[in-house]
C-alpha cells in the first residue's frame, strides 16, 4: 500500500511539474531567426517587434473568423500572454543593448530599434485599446472577456513599461547611463 501511495504521490508532483511549465511565445522558425541576428541590436528588436505585432493580428483574426469561434476566449488568452512574454523579451533586449558599450554604428542602429519598438507600442496600444472595448460593445466579446480580462491588464502594463523603458532609453545619452 505505501508503494502504490509513493507512486501516486510521484505520478501528481509530475503531473503538476510538467502543467506549471510555460509554453514558448516563439515558434522554433521565429527563435531560429533571432538566433541568427543575436549580435545585431537593430535587427533583433525589429524581429520582435514583427513577431509581437502578429500575435495581436492573430488575436484580430480569430475574434473575426467565426470557424475560430470554438474556445475564442481561450486562444485570445494565450494570445495575449504570448504578446505579454514577447513584450517582456523585448524590455530584457532593451535593457541588454543600453547596457552594453556599443559602437557608433550599432549605437546609431540601437536608436533606429528604439524608435522602431515606440512607434510599434503606439500601434500595439490601439489595438489592445479596441480589444478592451470591444468587450463593451460587443455581446460575444463581452461574454468571452472573463477568459481573458486579467491577461488582457497584463499586457496593457507591459505594455506601458515597455514603451516607457524605450523613451527612456531614447533619450539617454551612454555616457549619461554610466554615471
């Protein structure tokens, strides 16, 4: 009997192990491509930013697409906490170049990224903005928005600190930084 209770007791310390593993917002061809530009600052938040935006344009197509109607909710919520987990990754990126000393080029590309990640968190807030209030004026919207709601709060603070970091950053001088 103590046997059987020890391999129980196992069988749910793996079971909940394996469940509290987050899944990668990335898929293997996008985490490939980052591989491939690890060294290049600008390069690298440009394909974050691009693998971001399409998290957000998957949330548009299965709120659209009624075959998608099936677990709506659900996908939106992971949707969003990809989006959330890509925004994150990017702050760590930003946070990792302005801390790093860069040459003048890449110092110059840095900038271009920063500029690139403000503008592309101006567009991700419209859209997150119209997510929200869709859960207002619309009834399927509204019925699905518990699946969602805290993710979605997630990601409009992540969000905001990432584009505060990015103006932050924009506006820091590296000698400044240092001090």
């Amino acid at each position: 009997m103590k046997v059987a209770t020890k391999i129980l007791l196992l069988v749910l310390l793996l079971s909940v192990a394996v469940s509290a593993r987050r899944r990668d917002p990335l898929t293997e061809a996008e985490a490939d491509q980052l591989r491939e530009v690890a060294m290049d600052p600008y390069k690298r938040l440009k394909l974050l930013v691009k693998f971001t935006e399409a998290r957000l344009v998957a949330i548009d197509q299965v709120r659209v697409d009624p075959k998608l109607a099936k677990d709506r909710g659900k996908q939106i919520h992971d949707l969003l906490e990809d989006f959330t987990a890509l925004l994150d990754e990017i702050n760590d990126n930003l946070d990792q170049y302005q801390g790093r000393p860069l040459s003048k080029d890449d110092r110059k590309d840095f900038k271009k990224g920063l500029k690139e990640v403000i503008e592309a968190d101006e567009r991700f807030d419209l859209k997150l903005r119209t997510l929200q209030s869709a859960t207002q004026t619309d009834p399927e919207a509204r019925k699905e928005y518990p699946d969602f709601r805290f993710v979605l709060q997630d990601a409009q603070e992540a969000l905001k600190s990432n584009a505060d970091v990015a103006r932050e950053y924009m506006q820091d001088k590296p000698e400044e930084k240092k001090k």
